[in-house]
C-alpha cells in the first residue's frame, strides 16, 4: 500500500509539475504578446464605450485581462478533487503561490491546524415496508471524463455525528421551524424519528439544527427536482441542472454561531493554539446527517403514509408527498475521522508606495468539495488573471498607494475556516488598516453580474460596474444590471442612485468574518445563472466549458470589475466611501423592525434608535458636504481617510450579539434561521421574532450605541 501511495503521489508531482511548466511558458508568450498589443492600443476596444473618462493606468488595466489564461488555471485547478486539507489541495496552494511570484507579487503559505472531519464509511437502508438501499454515489457521464475518477468521495455532510440510528421516517418540507410548526399543527412529531428535508430556503446546517431542537434523532437532506433539477430546465448532461443521482454536499457546522475552526473560536488555529474539546464546541452538530440525490430519496419518500403534505410542501417527484411518520423506515450509519489537520491559505501582497500600512484585500477559497470548476475556482482563476494584469502594470511603473493584499482561503467549504483564522491572527492589524475587502467565491456560473455590500459601498460599485461592458449586450455592466432588475434604460438612471440598492451581506462565504467579526467594509461579487451542479461531482471543467462560460469572457470581465475596484481602493487620495446612503438605509431598516415588532405584538419604544439614526445621518450627510465643498491636502486628507475606515468599525460591540458572541457587527449578521442570508439589526430582529421584550430592549440600546458611536466618528473629526 505505501509503494501504491508513493507511485501515486510521485506521479501526482509529474502531472502538476508539467502543468505548471506549460502554464508558464503560455503565460509568458500571452504576457508579452498582451504587453505589446497593450502599447499600440492603451485601452481595450471592448471598452470604448464606457471608459472614456478613465485614467491611462485603468485602460492599460482593462487591457489586460485574456480569457485564454483564466482557462488554463481553471484546468490546473480542477485537474483532481481538492478538499482542504489534502495532498492535492497543498498542490493547488503552491500553484496559486507560484502564480503570484511569477507576477511579480510576494507570497507566502500560512499553515493552520483546523479540526476536519473525512468520510470513512456512510450508508443508507430503508428497512420497511421494504427493502432499499441508496447508492450514495453519482453516475458517470461519457460526456465528462473526470465523473470517472474513483478518487471522489462519495457525497457526505461534514460534521455530522458519527452515527448508526434506525427510526420511522417523517418528512419536513425545507426543516425550517415554520415547517415544524406546521407539523406540529398536523399532529406529527419528529422525536426519535428520522427527518428527511428538502435543500433550499436556509442554510444546510439551520436543517440539522433545527431538527436537532425538534428532537431527531438523524436528517437526510435531498435535493428535490423542483428547485435545481429538472423543474428548473434540463438536467446534465444535457443542460446544466441537477441529474437524478447528483448529490449536494456541504458542511453542516453551526456556522451561524460563530465561523471558523470549531475548537478555537476567536482566536487563530495555530500549532500551539489551546483548544476546546469536541465535546465543549458550540458548532458540531449532535445528530447524524446525510445529503441524498432525488433519485436516492424517491423510494423513501414515495413509501411515507399519513397526512397528505400541504400543497406548498409537495415537491415534483412523480407521486404525492405525504409527511409520515412511517411507514417507512429507515437505518442511517456515518462514520468520519476526526482530526486536527493542517490547510493552508497563500497570502501576496503589493506593497502601497505612500501608505503601505493600509490594506486593501481581495479574497477567494481555493478548495473544493470535488473538482469545483464553479465554486470556488472560477474566483480562483480569476484573481490570479487579477494578479497578473496588476503585474503588468506594476511592470510599467505603477503603484498603489496603499498595499493590495491577495488572500487564497482554504477550508472555506468546511466553515469559512481559512480566511476566519487569519482574521482572528491579524484582528489587531486589520482593525486599524484594512480599508475594505472585495471577495469573490463564485466569479461566473452563468451572465447575470450581483453583488452585495455594505451600503457605503454602492456608489463606488456603481462606478466599477459602468466603466466595464457586459460581453452578451455591448453595455455596461452597471446599465445591464439595472435593466435585469426593472427594464429602465441607462440614460434614465445615475450611478449612486439609491433605488438600485446592492445586496446585504448576511454569510456563506469569506466575507463573514472581516465584516461581521471586526468591522471592515466588504462587498462579494460574480456572475450568476443556471447552475444545478452545486457541490457535486459534475461541477467540473467540461460543465464550465458547456454552460457556464465557454469562452471564458465574463470571468475576464469579472477579472476587470474586481481589478478595476482593488486600484481605485488602493490608489485614489480620498477613500470612496459614502456614509449618507448607509445612515438612510439604516433609518429604513428600523422602520421595518418597528413593523415588525407591531405584528409580534412587541410593545417596544423605538423612539431613541429612530433618534440616534437621525442624528448619525445628519453627521454623515454634513461630512460629506464638507468634502465635496472644500479641498483636501496632506495631514486633512490622511485624517478624513482614517475617519473613512472607522466609521464601520463603529458598529462593531465588542460584546458580541446576543447568544452568538463571536458575530460583533450590530446592522449585519446571517439570520440564525436562515444561515446565508442578512438579518438587519440581528439580536433586535430576533428578540423580537422570539417576543422577548427585555432582550428587545437591550439589542434596540446596542443598536443606539453603536449609531452614537459612528456620529461621533464624523464628529470628532469634522474640522480636520
């Protein structure tokens, strides 16, 4: 067996090591011919129509980015499965080092010691009224080789208890608590059942929660033709969509409690870090939970009796779905090996000129519950075309004013462990430097540009989203955007105009912790579209060359949006933050909560937070007329910049939320039930929903303290 390992892992070495050779070779003939192409014509023609008031420095920028080379790093990445952790997973780290070094970039790798669960053995049997038992494993497709290789782990979750439980089976629609409820009302209870849920509608680990709470005593999770199978349009390999066997895996960690590795929250997983036990974390699940492919999941729930499920709740397997329990029954083994392991993040950096203290940070996880052609190396592909294209420019003389920080995250899937680590390692640091993070997980699974942020943060995407065409309608990005959203023509709408607000950030990728732990300001961006290979084994090279992005164009149009906005972060004098919009949305979101609390039959004064919300706008909306209005040089303008970087800050309580400590950021946080998505003044909004008066009321003057503090910011220093 050691004389297999050995061969295998030295002809491993053989295969990246020729890879990598080709790459560099093609990379440097593609950097010449670009550079070259890049002196006779200074800006990219694609651009004409949107870029004319760009400076020199960005058109050479937008110049840069080629598609060919996205390409190649897509096939290096994806060339085996690379869970974090792994042999092969290291392979992709030193790649990505490689790459920056070769750019002209500094990099290094920064190990962490994380607790990782790896599947040894699962399986599923349906025991009556009779006999099944599910494969756990997907099909092969002629069409694309790499459904062979039979190094792939069979679909698992993470975390899930190591298990062997037999019980009746009940079903539980999407397993949110209104589904209980529901349940409840019917007469059914899950206690020292099984439940089986549907994916959708929350994050995978609220499921097991939830149904942990409810008293199960295991969860099977499957994925339902209606939401990304055949009910949303052809299925692989014919369309991009979810086939009968594919399997959606996922971490099942409370992530929602705190991110990170499980047994150091709040501080740094190193070597000699002090851990907690397995038994004293707040984030491991305590019951057993497998993900199911529709086809695995038909017979057991196509068996289930009882009560016919409410129309809402019927999903579009070929029968009626009914709740249980029974009399299906079903038994449920997992078994994973527990460890502390190592991962490894890369970490580059261009040193700012003027200001190298100041931080600006693009990230994107590397690894990958399979091949992860779209989640996560479609980011990581780009940000290393990112890379090179600011090496050209760094080539022909530019610098940043402030240092641009590359961070490749590992053991992101598993729970947004690698970047929370070194957040946690640099919290001092990056509390008084860093001036904003621009993530990307997902760049490109499709043609329709998002993005999501903090409020302060819009007008200055806007700007980034205009001066880039969209390659499908030879607009803008920004006019294209807007037009999906409510078919309004460009020449009708202002970049910065607060009816086309960006998305919240609530979690689910790396963003998490620089805002919501230490208060940096961050926005997540990529292009979306049909995709129904999420976390399985068809998310792979030949699904992103079919349907994603054949020719590679809107990853190199990411590449120019998420470049565009790390130069102007780095180099303009004065930080593009916008405060007025934030203090207006927040003064939204509170009248929002006051109607909430109305319908809850909450009896809470609002009043002092409609107040201390009033008062934050009106310093921030006098701040920024002062700089409109009046110039700003040396000492002042270093003064505003930090001022700029603190505001945000401001909203972070070192406290902590209520029953989640870990989350800091008063306005943001993912909603404990829902996991992905933003929750507006949390510990309020959830006080709130629980109907808990007094704790209503302690979140509502945290919430107050945290707008006097921002005011006071803008206070101290409105005569720099």
């Amino acid at each position: 067996m050691l004389k297999i390992a050995l061969t295998r892992k030295f002809n491993q070495t053989i295969r990246y090591t020729t890879i990598f050779c080709i790459i560099l070779i093609i990379s440097q003939i593609t950097t010449i011919t670009s550079a070259n192409k890049s002196l006779q014509e200074p800006s990219d023609s694609s651009n004409s129509k949107v870029n004319n008031d760009l400076g020199e420095w960005e058109k050479f920028y937008l110049s840069q980015p080629n598609p060919e080379n996205i390409r190649r790093h897509l096939r290096v990445y994806t060339e085996e499965p690379h869970i974090a952790g792994t042999e092969q997973d290291y392979q992709t780290a030193v790649y990505t080092r490689d790459r920056l070094r070769e750019y002209g970039i500094s990099a290094e790798i920064v190990e962490y010691q994380v607790f990782l669960p790896y599947l040894k053995e699962n399986s599923l049997e349906m025991l009556r009224p009779t006999t099944y038992k599910a494969s756990l494993k997907e099909d092969t497709v002629t069409e694309d080789k790499d459904s062979f290789d039979m190094a792939v782990t069979p679909g698992f979750n993470a975390y899930s208890a190591n298990a062997d439980v037999t019980g009746q089976l009940v079903y539980v629609n999407y397993g949110l608590p209104a589904d209980y409820r529901r349940l409840t009302e019917m007469g059914v209870s899950v206690k020292g059942k099984i439940a089986i849920a549907r994916y959708g509608r929350s994050f995978r680990g609220v499921k097991a929660k939830v149904a942990e709470e409810n008293g199960a005593i295991g969860l099977l999770i499957y994925s339902d033709p209606a939401d990304d199978g055949y009910g949303a349009g052809d299925v692989f390999p014919r369309g991009p969509y979810r086939s009968s066997s594919s399997v959606q895996r996922g971490s099942v960690l409370y992530t929602f409690l705190h991110a990170g590795d499980p047994l150091t929250p709040g501080v740094a997983a190193t070597k000699d870090a002090k851990r907690l036990s397995p038994e004293q974390a707040t984030t491991l699940p305590k019951i057993p939970v497998q993900p199911l492919s529709y086809r695995d999941a038909s017979p057991l729930l196509e068996a289930l009796s009882g009560p016919n499920v409410p129309r809402n709740w019927q999903g579009m397997l070929p029968f009626s779905y009914h709740v249980g329990p029974g009399p299906t029954e079903v038994r449920l083994k997992t078994n994973f090996d527990f460890q502390v392991r190592k991962i490894w993040n890369v970490i580059g950096e261009i040193k700012g000129a003027i200001e190298p203290e100041k931080l600006v940070i693009l990230g994107n996880h590397r690894d990958a519950w399979v091949y992860g052609a779209v989640d996560p190396n479609s980011g990581s592909s780009a940000m290393l075309e990112v890379a090179r294209s600011l090496g050209e420019l760094l080539k022909k003389g530019w610098k940043p004013q402030r240092t641009i920080v590359f961070g490749s995250w590992d053991a992101e899937e598993f729970g947004l462990i690698g970047s929370t680590e070194w957040v946690e390692e640099n919290a001092e640091r990056l509390r008084k430097n860093a001036v904003a993070y621009l993530n990307v997980d997902v760049a490109v699974n499709g043609t329709n540009f998002g993005v999501s942020g903090v409020p302060s943060l819009m007008k200055f995407a806007h700007s980034a989203m205009a001066d880039v065409t969209d390659p499908k309608t030879g607009k803008s990005i920004f006019e294209t955007w807007v037009s999906r959203q409510v078919g309004q023509k460009q020449n009708s709408v202002k970049i910065g105009d607060a009816n086309f607000q960006i998305g919240s950030l609530g979690s689910g990728s790396d963003y998490t912790p620089f805002l919501q732990h230490i208060g940096v300001p961050a926005l997540d961006m990529g292009f979306s579209g049909p995709y129904g290979v999420y976390h399985s084994i068809y998310d792979s090279f030949y699904w992103m060359e079919k349907f994603g992005d054949p020719n590679f164009t809107y990853h190199a149009t990411l590449t120019k949006i998420w470049g565009l906005m790390a130069i102007r972060l780095s180099s303009e004098a004065l930080l593009p933050f916008n405060y007025s919009n934030y203090a207006k949305q927040i003064e939204k979101f509170i009248d929002v909560t006051s109607r909430q609390a109305k319908e809850n039959e909450v009896d809470i004064n609002l009043n002092d937070l409609k107040k201390a919300a009033g008062e934050f706008r009106q310093a921030a909306e006098d701040f920024q007329e002062k700089l409109n209005r009046e110039p700003l040089t040396g000492n002042s303008l270093k003064t505003i910049n930090e001022t700029l970087i603190k505001v945000e800050r401001a909203f972070i309580d070192l406290q902590g939320l209520n029953l989640r400590p870990w989350y800091r950021h008063v306005v943001y946080a993912p909603g404990i039930y829902a996991g992905y998505e933003a929750e507006v003044f949390p510990a309020l909004q959830e006080s709130i929903d629980a109907k808990n008066l007094s704790q209503a009321r302690l979140a509502a003057n945290q919430a107050k303290l945290a707008l006097e503090r921002a005011k006071a910011t803008f206070l101290f220093n409105a005569n720099p």
